[in-house]
C-alpha cells in the first residue's frame, strides 16, 4: 500500500466475507462487484477472512482487481471450541506479501480443515482449539482479531460467572489476542486493575488495538495512524 505516512485516516474492513464462505447468501457476485463495492465505499485495505477457509485463488484475483485502489489481506474465520450459546470466533490476518498457498496448506494440516475433514465433519460441525490456532496463526507471521462487546460469536460469550473464567479470558486476551473487532455500539475503556467484566476490557491496560467496525465502515481510530500491529505489512 502505498500511502503516506502519519496522520491518514483510510477506511479498513478486517473481517469480509466473499461467496466462497460456506454461509454467504449470494453466491452469483463476481470478484469484480466485490472489490467495486469496496472500492466505492472509499476502503482502501479489506481483510478476507471466509469462514474456515482461504480461497486462494479467488484472493490473488481480487488483489489484482484491486491493485493500486485496494489492499487485499489473506485471512480466516475459525469458530472455537469456547463460548456458550455461541462459540467465540477468531479471525486470523496475514500480509498481502505472504506465501498464501504455503500458510493455508499448513493451517489446514495443523488446524484439520481440509477439504477432506471439512466434507466429512460437515460445514456446521468444523471448529478448532482457539489457543492452538491462535498459536499457528503467529507463528506462520499473522494476526488475531476477536469480537468484542455484543457482537455476535464474541469473546463475551464466555462468561464472567467465576473469577477464573475472567482471568481466562484475560490470559487469552494478553497472550493470544492482537486486535480487537467492536460492533456496533462504542466500547467502553475502563481501567480495572487487572479485571474484565462484561463487555468492558482495559486495552491500554492490555496494551491491544481497538478497530471499530461496521462491515465495509472501518477507520483506524489511532490517532489516524495504521494499527501498531499491523505496520509491518506496508
């Protein structure tokens, strides 16, 4: 991406998904409709992260499509094993400048989401071990982001009902956790000694990045510069 450094605010969406997810209503939109829309919606840097899939082939399109107008990150959605009602989703993001075919053949084998398991267990069945994924996820150079707050699939849904389980979620959030997605009401940041209740979460505390997001809405909201975890990437 070539932009200029400093304070340049640029709308980013970090969790996007295309026909490629098992789940997407609309299976006839083209590569070209998607990175137009974007592109219209004045983002310049979109993250696809289909669920438990990296369509490799369908990212190198739109990254071609969107050459000097948009960023194309490869990412994933995982569903975990944690949470309650819902499970609690992370989402990993990788460098538009990543060996894509060498990071998905290795999260499919480490994770056990090839085609082959996903077609066996069946899309609504495939879930992985958060701490792990987060783990292959860093070490093959990427990023993890969860939702926050009253989003859907949030780490949320574990709940604060034990002391232990609040000190889980913290450990998670210290030691596993990059970023995180807000949707759709303002994030509350508290100072808590060390606590987490509810949907508030110290992240100066946590020394963690905030996006708030709004489907193809995102703005980088430090201080209009790039999050830190991300800078590496340009």
């Amino acid at each position: 991406m070539n932009r200029v450094e400093g304070s340049v605010w640029g709308r980013w969406d970090l969790h996007f998904h295309t026909p490629s997810s098992y789940d997407y209503k609309d299976k006839s939109i083209s590569d070209d409709e998607l990175v137009r829309n974007l592109v219209n919606n004045q983002i310049v840097a979109v993250a696809i992260t289909d669920h438990h899939l990296m369509d490799v082939t369908r990212i190198a399109n739109l990254s071609r499509l969107g050459a000097g107008r948009l960023t194309v990150f490869p990412g994933i959605e995982l569903r975990s094993e944690l949470g309650g009602k819902e499970s609690v989703h992370l989402i990993g993001i990788f460098s538009e400048k990543a060996d894509l075919n060498y990071v998905w053949t290795k999260l499919q084998g480490l994770l056990g989401i090839t085609a082959k398991e996903i077609q066996d267990k069946g899309d609504d069945n495939i879930y992985v071990q958060f701490e792990n994924a987060a783990t292959e996820i860093h070490e093959l150079g990427g990023y993890v982001s969860v939702h926050v707050g009253r989003k859907s699939n949030s780490i949320e849904n574990i709940s604060n009902e034990h002391p232990y389980k609040m000190a889980f979620k913290e450990d998670l959030a210290r030691k596993h956790i990059d970023l995180f997605e807000q949707f759709p009401e303002p994030l509350e940041i508290v100072p808590m000694k060390g606590q987490m209740r509810g949907d508030e979460i110290d992240l100066r505390m946590l020394g963690k990045q905030m996006v708030a997001l709004r489907h193809q809405r995102l703005k980088r909201r430090i201080f209009g510069r790039r999050p830190r975890a991300l800078r590496k990437f340009f």
